[in-house]
C-alpha cells in the first residue's frame, strides 16, 4: 500500500484526496461509524427524521480555504448565504449585526462605524491576502502574497497587535462594536484580549464581509465530508470506519503514514519510533480550555429580542466585551462562568429543509474548564433567554455532551478542547513544535496533518494539503501538484 491516513477529519481526507489524485493507492482509518471528524451531520435521535451537526456547522472556510478552492468545494456543496454572517445581543434589547453588506454593518455601528470600516472593512476587501497570510503554514512566505499583499500582512498585522493588546479599545466609542468583534476572538476558547484570539477575530470578522460570508452547507456540514468522500473513491481511495489506531499494529504496511490525530495519540501509536527530543517536543503540546455541546430541538425559531439577530447564522450569546473577558478569565482560571460564553446557530435560518414535521435543530456550544463533566443544558438555556424571552416555550427536548466526553466522538478534542490545542501565541506560530517542518515527526514516512499543525483549527483542509504535499515529494517524488496551487 501507499498512503494510509489515519483519522478522517476535513484536514485528513484533503490529504487522502490529494495522495489519490497523485496516482497513489490510499486508505483511509477512522475510528468512529462514520466519517468526517468534526465535520459531520447525524441523526442524534432527539426527533424523527431530524439530524444535527455535531461539531462545526458555519464555514467561512469553505469557499475561502486555498485547498477548498482547488478543490472545487463550491461546485460540489450548495453554500446557502446568511444575510448576518453573525450577531451578538446584548443588555437591553440592542445588539450588533455583522451583515454581509459591509456598509450596512457600518451605518448600524453610528459612530464606531468609521471604526470598523478601517479595521474589518480594510481587511475584508483584501480576504485573499488575509487568508494566505493566517492560514499559511507559519514557516515559509505565503504562496502569491508578495509583492501585492504586503500592505495587507502589515494591516493585519498591526491589527492583531492592537486588538490583542490593552489597546483593543482605544478606537472605539460605543460597546457594541467592540462586543461585535470580541464574540469572534472568542471562538480561540482563550483569555482575552490575547494576540491569537486577535488573529481568529480578524480573519473571521473580514470574511463575514467578503466572498460568502459565513455560508452554512445545505444538508448539513456532513455535506463537506461527502464530497471529499466521493471524490477520494473516485480516485481509487478507500474509508475504512470502525478501525481505531491505538498501536503500529493496528495499521497496514504503507509506503506513508499521515496522523490526523493530536500529538498525544501520535506519540502513543509510534512510541520509540520517534526520535527521543521530537516526542519530548511533542509530549510538552498544550490543549486548551473546553466547548461543551448542547444539541436542540425546537418547535419554532429562538425568539430573539432583537429581530435581527434572527437574521444572523451564527450568534455569539456572551454579552458585553468585559461580559465576555470575564467568562472567558474564569474559564481559564478552571471555573465554571455563570454566564458562559454561547456560541448558536440556527442552520433554518437559511435552510428550512432542515426543519422536520415543524422541529428544527438548534446547534450550541458553551465554553467551560477543560475536562468539565458538568451539564451545561441549563446554563446555556438561561443565557440565550437573557436575550430571547420564552427560548424554553420552544425547546422540545436537548441532548448535553460535557467536555469531559467531547473525545468519545472525535478523540483530537481532549478534553473538550475543540481546536485540538491551546490556542496561544506561541502555539500558532510553533504548532505543534517549533521544528522546521511542523508536519514531518522525524520518523520514516510518518506526518502529522492534522488542526494541531498549521494553519491549526478550522473546516479548511489545510493541514492535510500541506503535508501531502510534501509527502509526496519526499516519499514518492512527485513535485506536481495534484489540486494545483492557490
């Protein structure tokens, strides 16, 4: 055999499609019944006929991500388009609205509107730059970047500095501007302000602004999976589910072998294959604070008080930004917030095939300590009513998974921890170690491709792509790339 990849997540089967189209013979190894990681659409049996999302369910990545748009995704997966690519209410009825329309997100903003044209809007009119510059591989110059994006890297740059810092304020007049873009450094699960969740903030609140917004797959994020799936097999690749991979034993002879795993998983599998100082580099990767999964069934829409954010595809349910700063600080400090930090979204908002005999899906997670067994279901319930008078008028039945057994369905999520790592400075630039090559583990034919190297977490298949592609020089020779480049 060729290529075995280990773990079928977005990052894994990019790699398994781009070693098929090479001409390789590739297998892939996924734990669970079924494919897709975190990436993957099921019936939970909460209602007849209903399926949820059961990890991400908004892609921004999805028509921004290089590998994706190689790919083709857009002429395989229908990307239905949110009017608000999301929303963030707040105390007393308000709430901020990032519309797709850049300008009419402006005009709402009043006076910080100006503000966030200069900050978002300068940044949204150069989306490509900005991607290649925050989803490189963190080691080399960006593909395409020089010369014409280096304005761009500087703007972001200068950003992330600002909004990362004590100065994240300073530009600002009003509280809902700042509340708009902090519900978006939220989605790092980390202490704010902070330079990486400055980074997440920018690049995602830009791309609400360009291309697709925060599109949401038609049927469900499983539909990404699916494509990627059918393409593989029409390559002569094969998924083998139900196959864990605890030891070398439980994989087949392969030319290469690449982990869409954590570091820890590697390191248990391999053991003293690996060189004594790279699994001790690997054995210090951090994993972060965690995400607790709430999974709705409602009889209606959420009755927002404010009708706009019944317009967004995503809301972020977290309050003020010093609301949000103080979640997030106890969180990390291994508390539970007594207002937790939500993010929601209702995927009927923009696909009413979703709804199944009047019951839709509501997908929410709340952020809690890492390893935290605690059921959330009342917590983020009173949240959202904060901001939703009579949520619990429509809630018919929810299901709780507590971040303490997140793993039991994607075992990258260590203790919950969503983005397979601690989201900090140094681990965005040093993921998973500070090695020249973060995909090669010093081991023969061995990679690691998964949301613990770079770009790190996300539905954008960069991980895989880029460790396939040097796999296929180093093992195979193959220089030619089998999707192109972006």
């Amino acid at each position: 055999m060729d290529v075995v990849v280990v773990g079928s997540g977005p990052n894994g089967l990019a790699a398994a499609v781009t070693m098929a189209r090479a001409g390789l013979g590739v297998t892939v190894l996924e734990a669970q019944p079924t494919a897709g990681g975190g990436a993957r659409t099921l019936d939970l049996g909460l209602a007849d006929g209903l399926v949820h999302d059961v990890c991400s369910a908004v892609h921004p990545m999805a028509w921004a991500s290089p590998f994706f748009r190689a790919f083709g995704l857009e002429r395989r997966v229908e990307l239905l388009v949110p009017e608000a690519s999301y929303a963030q209410p707040l105390p007393g009825g308000r709430a901020g609205v990032a519309w797709h329309d850049l300008e009419r997100t402006v005009a709402d903003l009043g006076a910080d509107g100006p503000a966030w044209r200069a900050l978002v809007g300068g940044l949204a009119g150069h989306a490509s730059d900005v991607v290649r510059v925050a989803l490189g591989d963190k080691r080399s110059v960006p593909t395409g970047l020089l010369p014409g994006g280096v304005g761009t890297a500087a703007r972001f740059g200068l950003g992330v500095l600002e909004q990362g810092s004590a100065a994240w304020g300073l530009r600002f007049r009003d509280e809902v501007a700042p509340a708009l873009l902090t519900g978006v450094a939220a989605h790092a699960i980390t202490p704010l302000p902070s330079p990486a969740a400055a980074g997440t903030a920018l690049l995602l609140a830009s791309l609400a602004h360009a291309g697709q917004g925060w599109p949401i797959p038609r049927g469900g994020s499983g539909a990404i999976v699916a494509a990627l799936v059918e393409d593989l097999i029409a390559h002569g690749g094969t998924v083998v589910t139900d196959h864990p991979v605890r030891s070398r034993r439980d994989l087949p002879d392969a030319r290469c072998v690449l982990f869409d795993t954590t570091p820890r998983t590697l390191v248990e599998v391999l053991g003293d294959e690996l060189a004594p100082g790279r699994r001790a580099a690997l054995e210090r990767y951090r994993y972060g604070d965690g995400a607790a999964k709430v999974d709705f069934v409602l009889s209606g829409p959420v009755p927002w008080a404010h009708p706009d954010v019944a317009r967004a595809g995503t809301v972020h349910v977290g309050g003020t930004r010093a609301q949000m700063v103080r979640a997030e600080a106890e969180v990390h400090a291994g508390r539970h917030a007594e207002l937790p930090m939500c993010l929601v979204s209702d995927p009927a908002t923009v696909d009413p095939g979703r709804v199944r005999g009047g019951l839709r899906p509501l997908w929410t997670y709340a952020h809690v300590p890492a390893g935290s067994d605690v059921d959330v279901t009342e917590a983020v319930t009173r949240h959202i009513e904060r901001y939703a008078p009579g949520f619990r008028d429509v809630v018919v039945t929810s299901r709780c998974v507590p971040a303490a057994r997140m793993a039991d369905h994607n075992a990258n999520y260590v203790g919950g921890d969503i983005a397979a790592g601690a989201v900090s400075l140094r681990q965005v630039l040093a993921r998973p170690t500070a090695a020249a090559d973060p995909y090669a583990t010093g081991a023969d034919g061995v990679y690691l491709c998964s949301a613990a190297t770079p770009p790190g977490p996300g539905v954008h298949g960069l991980g895989g792509w880029f460790a396939a592609r040097r796999a296929l020089r180093r093992e195979f020779g193959i220089r030619v790339r089998p999707l192109g480049g972006v």
